[in-house]
C-alpha cells in the first residue's frame, strides 16, 4: 500500500472530497500531516464526510469549503476566497466528477455537464488559483481521468453535445479532455520555467458512488452497477493511489500518467501508464485549451 510521505506544513485541496477516491485521499493526505481543503458542492454532505474522518483521526486538519465545479462563479467565489487567504497552495488534486447522466443535462452556465464539472470546472478552478499553487515550494497539481479516456475522442463540432447525446461518449470526452489539460499544463510550465508538477491519474475501476449514481436518479434505490459486479475492482484504499502518487510521490513525473497495472488498467499497484492514443496529440491539448479559454473567459493571470 502507497505510504504518502510526511507532508506536515502542506495545504492540499480536493475536490469532489466528500465521497469515494476524493474522501480517501482527504484521509489519506490530512493522515501524513497535510492541511486539507475539502472542496464540495454540498456543504452538509462534506461536513458528514469530514465528521467521519475526524472519528477516525482526531488530529485531522480538515476545513470544508462549498465548490459547485458546475457553476463557473462558485467556482470563481471558492478560487478568490482562497486566493484572499493568501496561504500557498502545494497540491490541488481535480478529482470531483460525474458520470454518464441518463439525459443530457446542463451546468449553471449552460454547458453539458460531464463537460462542465469533469473538465470545465477544473481548468478554471486550476488558472485561478495557479498564482496561489506556484508560491508553494513545489507544488502538484494531479488530474483525475479515467480508462474511459481512450474511448474519448474531443468532438470540436459538438463539444456540448447538443446535436447527439451518448451519456458514456460524453463521459469519455471529459475524462479525455482531463488528461489532456493535465500535460498541457505541463508542458506551459516546463515552457515557462515554473516550478509546478502536473500529471494525470486514473483509479482503474473502484467501488464507489460514481456507478451507483445513475442508477438511482429519480429514485430511492440503492442498485448496484453491473461494471463493479462483473469486472476486476478495486476498493478506494487501492484506487486512490495511482492519484496520491502522482500528487506526492518524490519520484512523480511532470506531464506523467498513472494508474493500476493489473488487467486492462482496472485494478492493481500504481504504474506510469501510456497515456491512450486520443490524448497523444499535443495540438489538440491546445485547442481545447483555446476553446475552454473562451467558453469560460479564464486563462494564465497575467505576469505569470
Ligand atoms: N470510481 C472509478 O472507478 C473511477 C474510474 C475512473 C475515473 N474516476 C474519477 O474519479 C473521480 C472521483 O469519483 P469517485 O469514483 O470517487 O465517485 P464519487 O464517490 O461519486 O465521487 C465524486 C465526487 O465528485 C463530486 N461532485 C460531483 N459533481 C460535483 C460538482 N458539480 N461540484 C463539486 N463536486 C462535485 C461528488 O459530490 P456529491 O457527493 O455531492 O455528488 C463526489 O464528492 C471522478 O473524477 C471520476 O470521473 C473514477
């Protein structure tokens, strides 16, 4: 099992962390010392998660703070208020997510949400507070994707889904579009000198609220998802890993991928993966860089 090494005096934010890999690795970071800002879309699940984990670890040092990543200005509002708090930021893990909504639906501002939370969200929560995360002394900035990536493909014609919605085509686009933000921001740092690791990750498959999710919208069931019954899985101990070790492992790699080295990626140990063909294309890293640029009016504050 990955150890997170020491990381006393670090502040880490993380998103999506009131559930599943993100709650894990709230855990996991505040349990090797890290100051973690819980970034949620709903206040009172984040404080039930957080109440959790200081049930497990009193010394936690946990603060929730409220973040809709498919709202642009709450996203802009969580972004500044950190950004007022004037504390360095060393690791913001893009990790809250949803996944293939029955119907197509839409953020705050109108975008198809897998889109606007998966990817959207974070590319701008991630330009926001870039001036905060390269104060830091070694900052990491780690996207989660998704083995779904390689099924993505980055549909400049129809990017919102608009003219043909497939819920798992659309998952797989922002799952793709994820990666590829992560190694263009590696490749602006390494352009612009910074001091700023940005890699990916993917947790294979695991047991968590993302499967069940669907199932159960409109409902007050509690089905399970045939892909955590069928195929290899793993818990949220194992499949956050690949996520903890590329945000702080000393021998992470810039512009690097990560996940499970067992069968077709879906569970195991933490390995530097091959990012899939689709996201192999640095030229269409920038254009989606350029489109969420515009759509969202965001891109690197200027004087960095
Ligand atoms: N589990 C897997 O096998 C798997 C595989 C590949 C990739 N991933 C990725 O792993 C990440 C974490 O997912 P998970 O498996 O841990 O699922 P999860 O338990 O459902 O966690 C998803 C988290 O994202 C949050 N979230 C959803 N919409 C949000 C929004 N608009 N603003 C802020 N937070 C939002 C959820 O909050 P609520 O509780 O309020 O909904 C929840 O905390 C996702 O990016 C997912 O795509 C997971």
């Amino acid at each position: 099992m990955y150890r997170v090494p020491n990381q006393e005096g670090k502040l880490c934010v993380v998103t999506g962390a009131n559930s599943g890999l993100g709650k894990e690795a709230a855990r996991r970071l505040a349990g090797a010392g890290a100051s973690v800002i819980m970034a949620v879309r709903n206040v009172d699940k984040g404080e039930a998660a957080r109440d959790a984990l200081l049930a497990l670890n009193p010394d936690a040092r946990l603060e929730v703070r409220r973040l809709d990543l498919a709202n642009l200005s709450s996203v802009r509002a969580f972004a500044d208020q950190l950004i007022a708090d004037d504390h360095p930021i060393d690791i913001l893990l893009n990790n809250g997510g949803v996944m293939a909504p029955p119907q197509r639906a839409l953020s705050a501002d109108g975008f198809e949400l897998q889109f606007a939370t998966n990817f959207l969200g974070h590319y701008v929560v991630t330009l926001r507070l870039l001036p905060l995360i390269l104060t830091a002394a070694g900052p990491s900035v780690t996207t989660v994707s998704s083995v779904a990536a390689q099924f993505g493909r980055i549909r400049f014609n129809d990017i919102q889904s608009e003219r043909h919605y497939i819920a798992y085509r659309s998952y797989a686009q922002s799952k793709l579009a994820d990666l590829l933000f992560a190694q263009q921001l590696a490749r602006l740092a390494n352009q612009r000198n910074w001091d700023l690791m940005s890699n990916a990750a993917h947790p294979g498959l695991t047991r968590t609220n993302l499967f069940n999710a669907r199932l159960n919208v409109g409902r007050d069931t509690h089905k399970t998802s045939i892909q955590t019954r069928l195929a290899p899985s793993q818990g949220v101990e194992q499949g956050v890993e690949p996520i903890l070790y590329a945000a702080t492992s000393p021998d992470a790699i810039s512009g690097a991928y990560y996940g499970p080295r067992g069968l077709f990626g879906l569970a195991g140990v933490t390995t530097l993966v091959k990012a899939p063909r689709s996201a192999r294309h640095p030229e269409t890293a920038e254009r989606l860089w350029k489109l969420a640029a515009e759509l969202s009016g965001e891109n690197v504050p200027a004087g960095l």
